[in-house]
C-alpha cells in the first residue's frame, strides 16, 4: 500500500476521533471531506467529485462507498478494508446504497454526524441524503469534527509541511531567476512548477496565483498571459505540496524600477507581517493575529486598500482549494496551540494608483514563537 505514514500514526487518529465522536454523542459519522478520509486512513483520489461516503461507527469500524475507478484506489492507497461499489447506471441513486450499509451496521435511530460543509458532498446529494435518512435516524451536522482534529498536526505531518516549505522555496528561486523583461508570465509559472514537480512534490490545492501589470492587484488565478515590461509588477501566490500538506508564500516582485509608492506600501506590508507573527502567539486567538494586521495597514492610512482577512490554516488539502479552517479574521476566537501551521498573507491593492504589493509567509506554531518554513527573508524583490 502507499501509505504515507505508518499504522499506529492511522490507529492514533483513529483514537482520537473515536474519542471525540463519544464526546458529541455520535454513534456514526459520515464523511464526504476528501480531507477527512485522507487523515484517517490515507485514501487518496480525486473521486470526491462524485458521490462516495466514508462511514465510520463509534467503535472505529469502516466502511468506504465509492465507485468502481476508485476501487483500487482505496485498496493501494488506504487502511480501509470494507470497500463497497455502488453501480454506475440509469436511475442509480447511491444514498439507497448508504441506507442499506448503515442499516446493515445496526445503525437505525442512531445519532448520525455528516460532513455537509465540503465540496465532497453537493448540495443535490445533500438533500438525497437527507431525504433518505431522515426518519433512519439522527442526524447532525458534524462538519467541524474532523477539522478539529486535523488542525493540530503530528511530527510526522510536520516533516511534511517542513518539506513543502522547502519546495515552496525551490518555487520562489525559479521565479526569481525567471521574472525579467519581458519574460512570459507562462515561463515564470512552467519554472516554478517544474522546480516543486522535480523534487518530487504534488500539484498544489488550486491554481498558482500571478498576474502582472494591473493584474498584480488580484488574488485570484485567472485565464491569460502577458509579458513584463521594463518597469512591472508580478504577484505570485503558491504552493509546495508534499504528500499533499501545504505551505504557502505570497510576493510582489518588481522589474525595473520600484515606484515610490511600491516602496511606501512593501514598508507597511512588512510592518503588518511582523506584527501578525508577533501575535502568533500559543494562548493568542486568531482574531488577535487579524487584529494586528489590520491595526498596522489602518495605522498607515491603508484601511481601504487591504482585506477583511490575512491567512489561514494549511494542512493536507484537495482542489479546488489550499486554504484550511480556521481562517484569520476579525471576531475569530480559535485559540491558538502548538503545531498548527499558519499562512499569512499582507495583501495591498491600491486601485488608485494600481499598485499592488503582498507579502505571504508560512509558520508552524510553538511555545517558543512561531517557526518560519521559508529560508527567505521578506525584502522587497527587484529583478
């Protein structure tokens, strides 16, 4: 099997997870995160985009529903042992499927947690599973649970996203060393990949974010290349995966020569940077870090050019998205506690003078402060 990590590491989490499905009360839970069954027991697919079910009663048995392509999968990739298909064809619904194997588990009237809040279960099955399971049994939204759980990571997880930091770093060298004049944005992507692809890492959660010119000021991947010019702006936002845990960087790189502007905004970007991980503090809540940011971009006159958030848990994700729960803004009471691992992200976008700037860094979370996963620093980059 291509296990990632060894079966005491999967037993433990399955301990844990018992533990806290006896603290909610639930006799069963089912999980349609694709996260959620990665963590437990290692499956890994991109089968999520259909129907399929991982079911895991209070007494730790479990049972995966998949299809047929996904059969081999679960068999070469996970610890599950129970794997049942439901039939592609006319007519088929795979929630009767589900009913019959809960039932078969002696689980009716049971309290049932199901994992609503997630891509793995559409809101067209949502409601099949509803409908068919509710005079079946309980049934609770237990979206969180898992979550809860995956946000502290172990040492072994940590030598994953202590590796996905390095390939993070290989990325930003290769865009370095690719953003000139008149390099194609297309070039700065394909070196960047390929840096992280050749040592061996996976395809990131989602598209990497770039954009040059007037695009530097989005946050979003979109469709479209162009070349830089002789005085730009190239934002970047990616990620190094390994075994797919994540850890995330953001930049503006400048060609040419900076603008006063692009100057004035680096300085209060780095002040907001070095101010969230100054917050970053175990016992610290997650607001707190938001706090920090905002105080110090409102302080430099900069409220209407940032966002209502700063970053975000990373751990093993799948697309379409990298960013993990919990995120990083206002009001947010998540305590902050050893081995998490933390994105945090000083965008600026100043659409008055189209002048973008951003600095995003990755940190595992310590009693002694927060631990950098990047070897570089966060000066202002010119090429």
């Amino acid at each position: 099997m291509a296990l990632h990590f060894t079966k005491q590491e999967y037993a433990d989490r399955m301990e844990r997870l018992k533990a806290k499905m006896a603290a909610e009360k639930l006799d069963c839970l089912l999980m349609f995160a694709q996260e959620s069954m990665y963590w437990l027991t290692g499956y890994d697919t991109f089968g999520y985009c259909f129907f399929q079910c991982m079911i895991v009663k209070a007494d730790g048995q479990t049972v995966l529903l998949t299809r047929a392509p996904d059969l081999r999968q679960a068999q070469h990739t996970s610890i599950v042992e129970d794997i049942q298909i439901w039939t592609d064809k006319g007519g088929a619904d795979p929630t009767l499927n589900l009913h019959n194997i809960l039932a078969d588990m002696e689980l009716v009237g049971a309290n049932i947690g199901i994992e609503y809040d997630t891509v793995g279960l559409t809101a067209k099955y949502g409601m099949d599973v509803n409908a068919r399971l509710q005079s079946f049994a309980e049934l609770k939204d237990a979206s969180e649970l898992v979550n809860a759980l995956r946000v502290i990571k172990s040492e072994a997880e940590l030598e994953y996203v202590r590796k996905a930091g390095e390939l993070s770093d290989l990325a930003l060298d290769a865009a370095i060393k690719t953003t000139k004049v008149g390099a194609s944005e297309g070039d700065i992507l394909a070196a960047m990949h390929s840096a992280i692809f050749s040592a061996g890492g996976d395809y990131a959660g989602n598209e990497f974010i770039i954009g040059s010119g007037k695009d530097a000021l989005l946050c979003r991947y979109k469709s479209g290349r162009r070349k830089l010019d002789k005085n730009d702006q190239l934002t970047l936002e990616w990620s190094g995966a390994w075994a797919h845990y994540h850890a995330a960087m953001m930049r503006t790189l400048i060609t040419g020569k900076p603008t006063d502007r692009h100057i004035e905004l680096h300085e209060a970007a780095s002040h907001a940077h070095n101010s969230v991980r100054d917050a970053m503090k175990v016992g610290n809540t997650f607001s707190d870090m938001f706090d920090a940011h905002a105080n110090a971009l409102d302080e430099a006159g900069l409220s209407r050019h940032r966002l209502n958030a700063c970053g975000y848990s990373l751990g093993a994700v799948y697309t379409p998205c990298w960013m993990d729960k919990p995120m990083i803004f206002s009001g947010n009471q998540t305590p902050i506690v050893e081995n998490m691992v933390i994105f945090t992200h000083m965008i600026i976008a100043d659409s008055e003078t189209e002048t973008a700037m951003t600095i995003g860094q990755s940190y595992i979370t310590g009693a002694k402060g927060p631990q950098d996963l990047s070897r570089h620093n966060i000066d202002l980059i010119i090429s």
